[in-house]
C-alpha cells in the first residue's frame, strides 16, 4: 500500500526540518512527499532544494499563490499514493503515526481517518492545553460537524478513491479540510482515532486558528458550505453510485 503525504507549504523554514524528518522516518522507500511551494522568500527554498536531491521521495511542485486551500488541492492532484496524508509544514508527527493509520483503515473499511493531536509550543515542547479531540468535541457525521467542524487537515487521511469527488475544490469552500471530511461521510465513513498522533505546533504564524471568527463571518462561512454541500452531493452522486449500481446488479 502506497503512501503519499500532500503538504502545502508557504515559508515554512523555520520548522520544515523538524517537520520533514518525522515523516520520512516512517516512510518506506516506494511512498512519497508532495510538496506544493507557494512561496520560499525566508531563503527556504535552498534547504527544500537539498531535501529533495538526497531524498527521491521529496518531491517540489511550484504552488498555484491562491491561499492554502488551492495550494493543498495543487499537492493532492498530483499524489499517486493509495492513501494520502494531509501535513501542515510546522507540526510533529509522532512516531508510529502512519502504521496506525494504516491499521485503522484495514479495519474500519473507512474512506478517511482522523486522528487525535496534542497540543505543542513553538519549540515543540508540550503544553497544557486539552488535545484537539477534546477542543472541538470531535465526532464523525455530517450534522454535528456542520455546526462545529472536527475535520483538521493534518490529522486527516483518506483513500484515493475519493480524489474525483474532491477536485476541483469549490472557490466558496475556506476549509479543504472539512470538505474531505465530508467527502469521506457521504462515501465510505470516516474513522476516529483517539490517540493523539502529532504535536500541533502553536506559534505566530500559524493559518488555521483555534477561535471562531464574528458573527457574520460564521453565517456567511455555513452559507457558503450549504452551497458546497449540494455540489458535494451531486459529485459523489456521479463517481460512487454507478459502481454501487454495477455491484448490485
């Protein structure tokens, strides 16, 4: 089974080394790391250089410059793995986080996985903070994720299958990381693991933040997702329910 991990990455070199390192030690030598660059100004772009030279299974792509969503759909289009992992470019995987993964699917049937993650500082040390399972009140299904979403990208994994149904991301979806979810509940599921599998790195620069936005802000973000639902449904609708015809027949 081949692994891919799709990051999307924007002057991350401050942390990618780190970052890098606790992926590739629990890769084999046939899986493989997509890196989508939108940008490298902080002089990273060397060091992303040097990785992918010693490493055949780092590989570079220039980034679309469109925000994070498109650059994660840039770095999943191009994943040629059976399952594919969802990594920001500053957090911790923990060791044994892709065997487990792995496991949870082979048992679970799911179409996508989400794993705990515990809470880390800027120097990755741990904090007090409750794990993000415990933040978000994290549980699979539609409704309940509607109102609060569980679905945090780089505790994310899913199986390829589900890439047709997927892309191209919407312009009205801000969060590709509840889209997969969702995805993955209207095909096959999506299975929780409890146990936390990365250290998710707080720091100034972060993208995705731990509070709510204003009120308006949040009427107009469950607008948009209504809308990406329907489309959402209409997809899946296309690619799933034919073979499932063909099967029952």
């Amino acid at each position: 089974m081949k692994v891919s991990v799709a990051m999307a990455y924007y002057n991350g070199g401050e942390y990618i080394q780190e970052q890098l390192t606790s992926i590739l030690e629990q890769l084999g030598s046939g899986d493989e790391v997509i890196v989508s660059v939108d940008a490298a100004s902080d002089g990273s772009g060397e060091l992303l250089e040097r990785w992918a030279q010693d490493d055949s299974r780092i590989h570079l792509l220039a980034g679309p410059a469109q925000g994070v969503v498109k650059n994660f759909e840039n770095a999943i289009a191009h994943c040629d793995g059976d399952i594919i992992f969802l990594s920001d470019q500053d957090d911790i995987w923990k060791e044994g986080k892709v065997e487990k993964v792995i496991k949870a699917f082979r048992r679970s049937g799911a179409d996508a996985i989400l794993h705990n993650a515990e809470i880390v500082d800027e120097k990755g040390r741990m904090t007090d903070q409750k794990t993000m399972f415990e933040m978000r009140g994290s549980r699979s299904g539609i409704l309940k994720n509607l109102v609060k979403n569980s679905y945090v990208g780089c505790c994310l994994a899913f199986r390829k299958e589900l890439i047709p149904v997927l892309l191209p991301i919407p312009e009205k979806m801000y969060m590709h990381d509840y889209w997969i979810g969702t995805a993955a509940e209207l095909c096959g599921g999506v299975g929780l693991l409890r146990e936390p599998l990365i250290g998710y790195r707080r720091h100034g620069g972060n993208v995705t933040e731990l509070r709510h936005g204003s009120l308006l802000f949040m009427i107009k973000k469950r607008m948009n997702i209504l809308w990406c639902l329907l489309l959402l449904k209409k997809r899946v609708k296309k690619y799933f329910e034919p073979q499932n015809s063909e099967t029952d027949s």
